[in-house]
C-alpha cells in the first residue's frame, strides 16, 4: 500500500463518491422522505455531478485543491442543509490540506477533522443529535487510533466507523435539523446524512486502497 497519497487518489475518490451517491440516490430519498424533505439523494447526485464537471473542466494541482474546487461548486449547486455542511466540510479540509502534493496518516486525521469541525460550527450538532456527525465523529476518532499504519488503514477505519456510526442512528431521537419536528417518530429511521457521509468516506478507503 501507498505510504502517502496523492492527487490521483483526491480524484478517484471524489470519483467513486459521486457514482455512488447516484447509485445510492433513490436509497438517501427514502432515509429523507420519512425525517425530512426527500430530497437528500437528489441533491447529492446533482452537486457531485456538478463537481465532478467542475474537475474535468478546470483540472487542480493538489488534493486540496480539488476538495476546494467540490466545496465551492457544493455550496453553489445543492440546496437544503446538506450544501453548506458538505461545503463546509470539503472548504475546511482543503484548508487543513494546504498545498501538499502528497497526503500522509496525519495530514489525513487533519483533513478528517477539519471535516467534522467544519460540519459542526455550521450545524451546531452533538454526537447523538441524529445527524451526519454520529457518522463523522468516530470516523475520525477511529482514524485517530489508526494513524501509523499506513493512509489506507487510517480511512478505512474511519470509513468502518462512519458505517457503524450511520447504522446508530436510527434509534435516535432527532434533535437538530427538520427531524426535529417529529420528535420521538424520528427514532427508528436511519438519519440520511449520516448515511451519505458513509457512503463519501467509503469512496474514500476504497481509493485509497486501490492507490
């Protein structure tokens, strides 16, 4: 496996990302139709198809530059909450990347976190709100753990946490966001962003693997 990762790796996960989230569209329209307004999966598929255009139209030097370029383009082209937040969270990891040409196990942890903090000054959530960061929180704790042995472990553990994370949701009460508004109906359902933030992170283990 690659002792560090580079721009070829950025791309092929945003890459993988945007073709699952298409795949997986109908799937994150359902999460949101029963706690929220059905549209997660629509938006994701049209903002990561938008920044993958975006990519192939004007081609970046570095990782952070291309995560730049997808926080840009996200924050412009996806409505509801899941545009800013996801913004949020690629601006700041592009920030936390700077100019690096190649990515090791902590300048990973810091893209990670820098992620999960950017999410939670612009959401105000809590781990146990029932939100996507019950997925990002112990992603990166878990990628935390995993430092030093090797990029593809430290995002596969965070991916495999991010899963579990996702999964944990469903029998929460919703404190943030429009599921709120149901109250104790939230619990039982899997929150949508949680799972979108599965999906984006396992897109980024399997590159990272296949680096």
């Amino acid at each position: 496996m690659a002792a560090t990762l580079g721009l070829d790796w950025a791309l092929d996960w945003l890459h993988r990302a945007g073709a699952v989230l298409a795949e997986q569209r109908m799937a994150l329209i359902e999460l949101d139709r029963v706690i929220g307004d059905a549209d997660h999966g629509e938006n994701m598929e049209r903002g990561f198809t938008a920044a993958l255009a975006k990519l192939e139209a004007a081609p970046p030097a570095t990782p952070g530059a291309a995560l730049k370029s997808v926080a840009m383009t996200l924050m412009s082209t996806v409505g509801g909450a899941a545009g800013p937040l996801y913004g949020t969270a690629f601006l700041r990891a592009a920030t936390a990347l700077g100019d690096a040409e190649e990515l090791d196990d902590a300048a990973l942890l810091a893209m990670l976190t820098a992620a999960r903090d950017g999410i939670v000054a612009r959401g105000k959530a809590d781990p146990g709100d029932k939100t996507m960061i019950d997925a990002w929180t112990p992603a990166v704790d878990a990628a935390g753990a995993a430092v030093g042995q090797g990029p593809a472990a430290v995002l596969r553990a965070a991916a495999d946490a991010a899963a579990l994370g996702a999964e944990a949701t469903e029998p929460l009460v919703a404190r943030k966001g429009r599921a709120s508004y149901l109250g104790e109906r939230s619990a039982g359902h899997r929150d949508p962003g949680a799972q979108s933030t599965s999906f984006i992170l396992r897109a980024a283990a399997d590159a990272a693997g296949n680096a």
